[in-house]
C-alpha cells in the first residue's frame, strides 16, 4: 500500500507544472472559416457604414451563407450580393450598401490576444481597418488604412491595454497585441474603400488569433493545496 500510495502522489505531483503553465489557443481565419456564426470563434455581418463613432454591435446585419458559393454575402442579389466573405477573402464590388466585417469574439477572459494578419492595401481600391469592440460597450480604432492610432505608446481602455501594433513596409499589416481580454469582447476585420469603388475580384485578407490563458490565482490556490495533500500523505506512509 505505501508503495502504491507514493507512485500515486508522485505522479500527481509531477502534473502540477501542466497545470500551472500558461493555455494557448490559436484561431485562424482559414481553417476556422465555416457556414455556422460564431464557429471556431469566428462570425461574419456587414454594417451601412464604419466608423470608430459607429456601434457596430448596434448597426451590423448577420450574413448569410450561400454553400453553392462557399461565401458569405449580404443578400442573394443586387447590391447586396456584392458584400461578400470567402475563406480567404472578403471585399464589396461597386457602391454597395455596406461594408463586410469579419469579426472574433472572446470565448472566455484572456490574459493577452495577438492577431497576425496579412492583407495588402489599395488593391481595387480597399483598404483594411481593424476596431477592437469590448463587451462592455467600448470601442476604438487600431488600423485604418494602414495607420496605426496606436503607435508605440499603449492605449488604455476600460481594463484593457492594446499596445505592440506594428506595420511592415508600406502595404501590409503585420498584426498587434491586446492584453486584459475579456469574454464577449471583439476584434472586427473591417473592408472599406480608399476613395475609389471595389473592383470585381475578392479582395484578399487573411487573420490569425493567438489567445493566452495564465495561471489564475484561484489555480494556484488549489494546486498548492494539493500539493501540501500530498506531501503530507507522503509523509505518513514513509
């Protein structure tokens, strides 16, 4: 009995760094893209306009998914079918009567969430802007059109600080870090136009989310309970 007793206790004990460690969950555009809202993290709407001082949460329309198409797109004709997702793409032909966004929500409270992106500007006239959305109801701009509002200093925001962003050459967005993320809050991946009206084709846009997880106090807590536990059955049965 002691015997079994000690190679249970060990073993226990060897687990709590697993346990302790940090958790990192990776969401990708691409492998995540589906025709369900909110799977894998990811949901798909368009809004009549996309400015910082527009609520998207308030002013967004969900999309539909057209399976045949594998595309998400505002309507089934007219203008609203040329407000359209794909996978790896998402753009709006002409003067359509609103923008795409492709947006991330925060399936739990997060220590830190990076996002990588790749998208070249000015391509048929569209240009990128990114919002940071939090649950309680903020809102603010982290790119537009290439021009970070951020810079090297860290924006604060309710609890939360967004800081880290960074551009790479003159046309593509290399991504940024928001620290202290709470669930429901959001990151949109916004299309809009430079001046000139979209072309015909998808305009290209792909994103990758890295979500962090620390230790929580409570954890510790309870691991370190665990860990007197066991120690002092080891004891007993030395």
């Amino acid at each position: 009995m002691k015997s079994v007793f000690t190679k249970l206790s060990l073993t226990a004990l060897a687990a709590i760094p697993a346990l302790l460690s940090a958790q990192t969950f990776v969401f990708d555009s691409v492998e995540g893209f589906s025709g369900v809202q909110g799977e894998n993290g990811w949901s798909y709407a368009y809004a009549p306009s996309a400015n910082v001082s527009d609520d998207l949460r308030a002013t967004q329309t969900a999309m539909t998914y057209y399976s045949e198409e594998s595309l998400w797109k505002a309507g089934a004709s007219g203008g609203l079918a040329n407000v359209r997702i794909s996978a790896e793409e998402q753009s709006y032909v002409g003067a359509a009567p609103g923008f795409p966004l492709r947006y991330w929500t925060a399936d739990q409270d997060y220590n830190s969430v990076t996002f990588a992106t790749s998208f070249v500007a000015d391509v048929n006239g569209v240009n990128p802007t990114i919002f940071y959305s939090t649950a309680t109801g903020t809102q603010v701009k982290l790119v537009d059109k290439l021009t970070t509002t951020v810079g090297a200093t860290v924006y604060s925001l309710d609890s939360t600080d967004v800081a880290d962003m960074t551009i790479e050459g003159s046309t593509n967005i290399s991504g940024g870090t928001i620290y202290n993320v709470s669930a429901g809050d959001r990151i949109y991946f916004i299309s809009k136009s430079s001046g000139a009206s979209q072309g015909s084709a998808l305009q290209p846009w792909t994103m990758e989310i890295t979500a962090v997880i620390p230790e929580s106090s409570s954890s510790a807590l309870l691991v370190g309970v665990l860990t007197l536990g066991l120690i002092f059955c080891l004891r007993r049965r030395s």
